[in-house]
C-alpha cells in the first residue's frame, strides 16, 4: 500500500480503468438501463487481466513522477 495526495489525478489508475472501458464499450443505442448495464459488463469482461495489472503497477512510477515534479504536471 502506498500513500500519495487524495486530490492528485496523476496518481488515480481508476482513470486508466475508465479509458479501458470506454474503448471496449460496443458503442451501440442502449434503450434502458439494464441493457447499459449488460454492456458495461460484457466490456469489463473484455478487458484482460494484464491490462489492469499495467496501470496498478505503475503506480510507484507515477508517484516517483509526482514527487519529481514537485506536485505539478506529469506524463500522467
């Protein structure tokens, strides 16, 4: 577990996670909420296990990034 500042967008991987499923999503009309949800989950399931391990472990890198620009912008 690692600590690093709760307001620092470079250091949230859930972002990443978004952006995995946005590119799997079909991309069809979804005409209620439970056909959202059917797609939402059959594009997770499409996402490979490897895919989220890359942006989990590049967590140390990310942080090593921040503390490098003094809190300020990164490749992030």
């Amino acid at each position: 577990m690692m600590d690093w500042p709760p307001q620092s967008p470079d250091l949230k991987p859930i972002e990443e996670f978004w952006g995995e499923l946005e590119n799997k999503l079909d991309r069809s009309i979804v005409y209620s909420k439970e056909s959202l949800w059917l797609e939402l989950q059959e594009a997770w399931d499409n996402i490979s296990v490897e895919v989220l391990r890359k942006y989990n472990d590049s967590m140390p890198l990310r942080c090593a990034a921040v503390i490098a620009a003094k809190g300020g912008r990164t490749k992030y």
